[in-house]
C-alpha cells in the first residue's frame, strides 16, 4: 500500500488505478492522498471502499476534488460517511467537471446527505453513475432526488436499492422520471414501495422514454401491483430488461404480466424468481412463451412451480425459438416435469442455458434430461442437483460437443441451417457456407450421439 501511495506522490504516470479498499487507512494516509490528488496528472480511478473515512476524511478528500481534473472513478463505499460527508463530497460534485462514476452505497447518510448530492446533481454535468444504496433514504431524500432528476440530464445510472422511500417517495420518484431525459439504469431493489409505489412508478414509465433497466425486486410489490405494471409495459417501448424477484406476486398477477409480454416487443430479459406463481402462473407466463419473440432471459426460479407448472414451459420450448436462457431453480419439479422438459429439448433450437438445479428431479427425470441432451446441440450450460458421476460424465462430455459445434458456427461466421456429410466439388458443405472440414467435424460429433442416427436441423 505504501508503495502504491509513493508511486502517486511521485505522480507515475503509468499508475491510473489505484485500489486500496480495506486497508486500515487512517487520518495520514487519507490526507496525503488528499493532497496529492491535487496535484495529481495520472491517477483516474480510485478505490477506498471499506477503510474508515468517515465525515473528516470525506471533508478531505472533497477538497482535493475540487481540484482534480483527472479522477473519473471514486470508491467510497462503506467508508462511515454519514450527512456532513455527504455535504462535503456535494459541494465538491458543483465544482468538480470530471468525475463520472462515484460509489457511495452502504454509508449512512440519510434524507440530508440526500438532499446535498441532489443539491449538487442540478449543477453537475458530467457525473454519469451514482450508486447511493443502502443510505438509509427515505421519502424526503427521494423528494429531494426527483427535484434533482427533473433538471440533470448527465446521470444515465443511479441506485437507491435498499432504501426506505417507500410509496410517497415512489410518487415523488415517478414524477422525475416522467420528464427525465438522461437516466437508462435504475434500480429500486428493497426500496419498500408495495402497490401504490408500483402503479406510481408504472405511470411514469408509460411517458418514459429513456429507461431501459429498471430493479423493483423486494419492493412488497404483489398482484396488484404486478397488474399496474403489466398496464405500463404494453405501451413502453424502450424498457428491456425488468426485474420483479423476490415481491409477493401470485398467479393473478403472473396472468397479467403474461398479457403484457404477448405485447411487449423490446423487454429481452425478466427476472421474475422469488415469486409464489405457482403451476397456474407458470401456465399463463407459458402462454406468452409461445408469442412473445423478443425475450432472451427468463428467471422463474423459487415459484413453487411443479410438475405441471414444468409441462406448461415445456410446451412453450417447442414453439419459442427466443428465450437463449431459463432459470428454473428451487422449484418443486419432479420427474414427470423432467421428462416434459426433455421432450422440449429434442425439438428447442434456441435454449443455450438450462438450469434445473435444486429441484425434485430423481434418477428418471435426470436419465430423460441426458437422452434428450444427446440429440438437443443447442446447450451449452445445463446444471441439476444430485446427479451421478457416471451421468454427469456423460453430461459435460455432450456439453462441450455443443460448445465445439458453437464455437465453429461463430468462427466461420454463419448461421447453420442444416448439416449434411455430403460435399461439393469445391469442398464446400451442401450447405454451401461451411468448409468440407468444419462440416466433416461437426457431423462426426453429433452423428456419434444419435441412437436413431437420423439427421436433425441444428438451429
């Protein structure tokens, strides 16, 4: 560390980042860093997450701040900032006209520390990522944050994940966002909003037209809330990634979500885990499956889904040619879901990543998984729980058939319709684009896996 801290004194201009989080440092070192910031013409990402700063060393380094014009990156994270901190690095963000990226989650620095960096956030242009999760926030520091929000157009990034803002401070957010021009990422996770926050937050993103990512996970948000949301990403068209795990919704507002995702045609990922939609919910999201062409991503894991909620999905795979990536994790699926899911798998051209780990599946269920990864060369990544050696062998061993078959569509830059042994005069596969040795490889290695040796279209 000390070593580190001289190179920067010494202004070494092959040193641009500099990580001393978690280091014990103290009221010394956090002034001579200070003091050589100032001065510093090299340094442009700084991390000192997890040392004791607390409010003197933030008064500190917000000091140097306001006169260096190099730092883009500075980690403050877990550092004992509390309100006067917070103050300090604000009045620093008014001046300052490079730093673009500032860490301060898992501070303390509540509804006033709020209301200085949103002080700040009206006169700052250049700051583009703030992340303040975990800052005790409530609804004044939300209130004071959308009056932020209303002017800058510089922040495209903010976090206020674990905060208490809560349905007023929801109100109060969606306001901001129904005239924001520059946020694309925003993440509410565990901000405590429930129904009324929801539909507050569902109303602003009807208008937006910026956001693309958006996290209300463990927000007590439940059907009715799920259904408000739906009303609004019917009409969105630039949100693509939603994230609604570990909330309180149920097949009701599963019904309602899956109404909208047969409309929706730019959301590519939706993480729905932790949720109670049981069979009936896995049904109606299935429903959606079959229509919807955009989704890539899809995250039901922990659902209490079963064998019959599994069969659903499964129906679903055999038309859906999208969804590149299913999560289905600690759910209640048996072997009679498995071998459902097996049958998708023969006919899915699509679906690179199974995950099933965590639930009832046995030895059946898993036997009809592998026979059915013996025809499917799709997947790349497929994980259960509680298989045998002997069958997780024979697992990885058609995994990385799969990924060899991938890795020569991609390296010969095409897209593989078919596959035939037979060449041209030129060499050439029947299909025209693949070279007589790529096709001789490939069909070697899925001929070699099939019982009913009958040729099967790859993709």
């Amino acid at each position: 560390m000390l070593n580190d801290i001289q190179r920067m004194v010494n202004n070494d201009p092959t040193l641009t980042t500099l990580d001393l989080s978690e280091n014990n440092i103290g009221d010394e070192e956090i002034k001579a860093i200070s003091d050589t910031l100032k001065m510093n013409t090299s340094l442009t990402k700084l991390y000192l997450g997890g040392n004791y700063i607390g409010d003197e060393g933030a008064k500190v380094i917000s000091d140097a701040l306001k006169m260096n014009s190099i730092l883009t990156d500075l980690d403050l994270k877990n550092t004992n900032i509390g309100a006067e901190g917070a103050k300090s690095i604000s009045d620093a963000l008014k001046i300052n006209t490079r730093l673009t990226n500032i860490y301060l989650h898992y501070n303390n620095i509540g509804n006033e520390g709020a209301k200085s960096i949103s002080d700040a956030l009206k006169i700052n242009t250049r700051l583009t990522n703030l992340y303040l999760n975990y800052n005790y926030i409530g609804a004044e520091g939300a209130k004071a944050i959308s009056d932020a929000l209303k002017v800058n157009t510089s922040l495209t990034k903010l976090y206020l994940c674990g905060s208490y803002i809560g349905a007023e401070g929801a109100k109060a957010i969606s306001d901001a966002l129904k005239v924001n021009i520059g946020l694309t990422s925003f993440d509410l996770d565990s901000s405590h909003i429930g129904d009324e926050g929801a539909k507050s937050i569902s109303d602003a993103f009807k208008m937006n037209t910026c956001l693309t990512k958006l996290n209300l996970g463990s927000s007590h948000i439940g059907d009715e809330g799920a259904k408000s949301i739906s009303d609004a990403f019917k009409m969105n068209t630039c949100l693509t990634e939603l994230n609604l795990s570990c909330n309180n919704i149920r097949a009701e507002g599963a019904k309602a979500i899956s109404d909208a995702l047969k409309m929706n045609t730019v959301l590519t990922r939706f993480d729905f885990y932790g949720n109670i939609i049981r069979d009936e919910g896995a049904k109606a999201i299935s429903d959606a499956l079959k229509i919807n062409t955009r989704l890539t991503i899809l995250n039901l894991s922990n659902n209490n889904i079963g064998d019959e909620g599994a069969k659903s999905i499964s129906n679903a795979l055999k038309v859906n040619t999208c969804i590149t990536k299913l999560y289905l994790r600690y759910n209640n699926i048996g072997d009679e879901g498995a071998k459902a899911i097996s049958n998708a798998l023969k006919m899915n051209t699509g679906l690179t990543g199974l995950y099933l780990n965590y639930n009832n599946i046995k030895d059946e269920g898993e036997k009809e998984i592998v026979d059915a990864l013996k025809v499917n060369t799709g997947l790349i990544e497929l994980y259960l729980s509680n298989i045998t050696n002997e069958q997780q062998i024979i697992i990885d061993k058609l995994l990385e058939r799969n990924k060899k078959i991938h890795s020569a569509v991609i390296n010969n830059m095409i897209y593989l319709i078919g596959i035939r042994t037979k060449t041209d005069i030129n060499g050439m596969g029947i299909i025209g684009c693949l070279p007589k040795d790529i096709v001789k490889m490939i069909a070697k290695e899925v001929w070699n896996t099939r019982s009913d040796k009958v040729w099967i279209d790859l993709f």
